[in-house]
C-alpha cells in the first residue's frame, strides 16, 4: 500500500473516533440532568426521539436509533447516560414498591373503592397503624341532653 493512503486511513480512523467521542448536541444542563437522574426526579438524560407510531420502533429501526443518538452524545455520555437512566429506572421501581405499603397508600386504594372500610382498617392494624374508627355517638347527644 502506498504510504499516502495509509496516512490518509489513520487520519480518518482518528477523525471517526473524534466523532464518537465529542458530543455533537448541546449539553449545557448535562450536569442537573445527570443530578436529576440519580436521585430519581427525571426518567431520561435527553427524552427520547417522537415516534411517529403509537407503538415503540423494533429492531433494525431500533438500532438506527441508538447509533443516532451515539453519534450526536458521543459514546461516553451515551454510556453514562444509559446507566443513569438504568439507575433511575431501578430507584422509581424502589419508591413504588415502598409506596404500596404506606397507610397514604392504602388510604388511596380504599377513596379509589379498591377496598372496603373493614378492609382498610384490617391493613392498617396488620402495619401497626391506629386507624380512626368513626366516633359512636352516646345514647344523650342522641336524646338532645
């Protein structure tokens, strides 16, 4: 091979990894979204693209995708970014599954008619919370003494 085209081969080799590793999108709130992410207030670093269908792309289209937004993040914001999503995935999970069990939960199954007062105030003796049973009215406040 002529030593022209090798040269001209590594510099294209170094300009593609330049590429893929310099953002190409704007990233000036990249700190926040990263902070964001890793306490759970936010899903995504960059939303994700509009699908044009109500139903997500698969696949080839998929993968079209994904080298898309390589491209444009750089590989190393798009692995960091990829496991701050992850995380944050795992840590919504987290809240709702400890959610399920509050008395505020249960309180809001029981105002959805998911359950009946006698069933809400079973949950609540069975975690150890006191629930408010509806005050009795005496015999005297019911006889106008």
């Amino acid at each position: 091979m002529p030593h022209e085209l090798i040269a001209g081969l590594e510099a294209a080799a170094v300009g593609v990894l330049v590429l893929l590793l310099v953002p190409k999108r704007g990233v000036n709130h990249i700190r926040e979204r990263f902070a964001d992410l890793s306490s759970g207030r936010r899903r995504w670093l960059f939303e994700p693209r509009a699908w044009q269908r109500a139903k997500r792309p698969e696949g080839a289209r998929m993968a079209v995708l994904a080298a898309i937004d390589v491209f444009e993040l750089g590989v190393p914001l798009f692995v960091a970014g990829r496991l701050a999503e992850q995380r944050s995935a795992q840590i919504y999970l987290d809240r709702q599954s400890r959610w399920a069990d509050t008395p505020k939960a249960l309180l809001a199954a029981h105002l959805k008619g998911g359950m009946t007062d006698a069933e809400l105030h079973s949950q609540l003796a069975s975690r150890g919370c006191q629930s408010r049973r509806p005050k009795q009215s005496s015999r005297r406040s019911r006889q106008g003494h």
